[in-house]
C-alpha cells in the first residue's frame, strides 16, 4: 500500500480508468476536515446523482472525519489509524485525531535500520502495511495530531515526495562504507535528517489538561496490540497457518494469519454487522474501480469485452457481479493484476434494490467525489481484489478463530 492517490500504476495500466482523471486536483486536509464523524451516511442513498442505483445502508460503524492524504504514500498509515480512530470510538474513549506523521517519522527510522542491516537490498519507501501500524504504535505509542501535525508550518497539503527521495539518498551514501564498517552516527545522522522534516520526536504531551508520553496515552485509548490479527487469503500457502504475505510494501516480513476465501468474507461481514471496522488493503487500479463514480464491482464479463454502454451501465444501473473463487483470486495475485496498492477502512455495509451486497468504504483522498470521500465496494470486488485485512480478534467468528489458533 504506497501508491500516492493519484496512482502512476493505474494510468500505466488503463489508460481509460474512469477515476483517474479525477485524482490530480487535491483538496486540502482543512476541507476534508470539516466533515462530520456520520458524513457519508448525510449524504444520500444513491452513487451519483444520474444513478438508478439506490442503496440501503444495512449497518454502519463510527468513523472519524475524510482525510486527505495529498501527495504522500501512506494510506496504510491514513487507513489503518482511521481503524484505530473508530476502535476507541467503539471503546468508548470518543472521537481522537491521530497523527499520521509520527508513525511516518517511526517507520521510517524501523525501515532504515532494517534496510542498513540488509546492505539496502530489501525495500525502503513510504509504503507499508496496517500491521505496521500495530506494530509501531506498540514500540512509538500513539500521539495525537494537534500535538505532532501531519503537515509542517507553513505547508497547506500533505507532501512527503522531496524526503522520501532524500532519505534513501543519505542511506545509500552512508553505505558506500569507506572504511569497511558503518559510522557510529550513522542513525543519529539520518534521524536528525527525518526530524528536519517532520519534527523531532515528542517525548511528553498534554490532552485536555493531563500530561501523556505517546506510550501512556496508548494506554489510555485502551490500545492493545495484540488485539489485532491480519488476515489473507491465498493458495500458495496452506490454510490455517501464517506466512509473510510475499508484497513489496511488506517491508518487516509480518506474518499474516491465511484462511479460505469464504472465511475471509465471514471475518468482513462477522465484523461489519457488529459494530467493528476493517482495515483493508487492496488493488484500486481496475477500470472496474470508479471513485468519481462511488463505486467498485466485478462485471460478470471480462473488461475488454463490455460494449461502451455496458460499461457506463455499471455505474448507473443494478448489475450482477462475476462469482469469485478462490482460484480466481490467486490467478490475479499470480499474475500481478492483483497488487497492493492501496490501503482503506470499511465501515460498514449496505446493498442495492436488487439485493446486491455491497461494503462502505472510507478513503483517504479527501471529500472530492459525491459520497463525500466514501464509495461502496460490492462484496465481489472484495472478494477479488483485497490483498489483507486488519481486525479485531473479537471481530471474528469464534469457530474461524478457533481454527487460526486465536483465543477470543
């Protein structure tokens, strides 16, 4: 999940996506910013004002505000503390604004140290995976975004494309290793450079009066990261067991919990009928997945073999969606029509007058499109295209986790 919301792969892949024409104008996070925690469930029943379409929300979690992740890469970052922002809704500690930079700084420095280690032959970027999030909000605690901004003095928009490149620039040069062996300083040297652009590390903070480390006011939120299993689904590797899900953005080589399609679809809706959110990445690059248009589904035939009028028909009209299998699945992953490009929160679910099941998807590209920021994802297209999820243990059925070996 790196790809910034423009996606240079999409416009690589299918030069016609009907939603990537629409990504280059940017509205600034102040805009999004102002929408309220209920906003897509304000904004009506339908995809589109022209649409036919006519949706029933069946249920509905809590949710922060529409982010905008601007010229940045990490929506795993923007999604998954989305996830986080609506677990300690549903924990009852209230609406919080997490700051997306202060897990950008702590990947960053986890990344180096990793990428030093393996004489940079192994990924180093903005991408990353929800599971990062977990795992780096356990060693760098959770701070709040009033208290660490995701954007510095003077800046309007989110851009983190001169440091990325700066970064790996000043990793490089200190592997040249003129004298056989790395520099004492070579990490002070680096962390210095991420805090020159996104600020130093903040060691003690105050919220409504209390003084809080990031560490202790994890604890206070009720963050407990163990609590949070990744999950996937592929045939490569047996079912019922884990394995490092074989994605760039996998940078630390996290293990990910592998189950049956079908189990994956239950965990989605067992979690979405109860109250709880997901975590989701997923490949956003098919001419089939329309954020101007609020919507992603799987047309029952190919793409190339959909007439013009079919293909403006899905967007406006109830359709039938391709049965997806697990076989079907792993031939997309195989043949990397199915990669990880981006990371998202569902919210909740809904269907269509036909009775078409579909999930309500909360993006990190700001409220530009007509459902505010949001797009509703057929259960098919979830079936195909995700690449992960990230839930609470509680949010899966108690006979699959019994399965994975998680105790509830």
């Amino acid at each position: 999940m790196s790809l910034p919301f423009y996606y240079l792969r999409s416009a690589q892949k299918n030069q016609q996506h009907p939603a990537m024409k629409n990504y280059l104008n940017v509205f600034a996070i102040a805009i999004a910013s102002t929408l309220s925690v209920s906003a897509f469930a304000q904004v009506g029943t339908t995809n589109k004002k022209e649409s036919q379409i006519k949706f029933t929300v069946v249920k509905e979690a809590k949710a922060t505000s529409v982010k905008d992740q601007c010229h940045t890469s990490t929506c795993w970052i923007f999604s998954t503390e989305s996830f986080l922002e609506s677990e300690f809704m549903r924990m009852g500690k209230g609406e919080v604004n997490l700051s997306e930079m202060w897990l950008v700084r702590a990947g960053y420095i986890e990344k180096a140290i990793r990428y030093m280690r393996m004489m940079g032959h192994t990924n180093f970027g903005p991408g990353g995976e929800p599971i990062d999030v977990i795992n780096l909000s356990a060693k760098y605690g959770i701070v709040p975004e009033s208290v660490y901004p995701d954007m510095p003095q003077g800046e309007t928009k989110v851009k983190n494309g001169e440091m990325d490149e700066v970064l790996k620039a000043v990793l490089d040069a200190q592997l040249k290793l003129m004298d056989g062996k790395l520099s004492p300083s070579w990490l002070t040297a680096y962390t210095a450079c991420v805090d020159a652009y996104l600020g130093a590390e903040v060691k003690t903070f105050k919220v409504d009066g209390k003084s809080y480390t990031p560490q202790t006011y994890a604890a206070f939120l009720g963050f407990k990261p163990e609590d949070y299993i990744p999950i996937t689904s592929f045939t490569h590797h047996p079912f019922w067991q884990t394995f490092a899900l074989e994605i760039p953005d996998n940078w630390a080589w996290s293990p990910y919990y592998n189950v049956p399609l079908g189990d994956m679809t239950s965990i989605i809706n067992n979690a979405t009928l109860n109250g709880y959110t997901v975590a989701w990445g997923a490949e956003v690059s098919e001419p089939y997945f329309s954020y101007k248009n609020g919507m992603a589904v799987v047309p029952q035939k190919d793409w190339e073999n959909l007439s013009t009028d079919e293909k403006d028909s899905l967007w406006l009209v109830p359709t039938k969606d391709k049965m997806i299998t697990d076989t079907l699945r792993q031939q997309a992953f195989d043949n990397l029509s199915t990669q990880d490009d981006h990371g998202m929160q569902i919210t909740g679910q809904a269907k269509d007058q036909s009775g078409k099941k579909y999930f309500i998807i909360k993006n990190s590209w700001g409220a530009k499109n007509e459902l505010g920021g949001y797009f509703y994802a057929s259960e098919a297209y979830i079936q195909y295209k995700t690449t992960s999820i990230l839930v609470h243990k509680s949010a899966i059925p108690p006979a699959i986790a019994a399965k994975m070996g998680i105790k509830l």
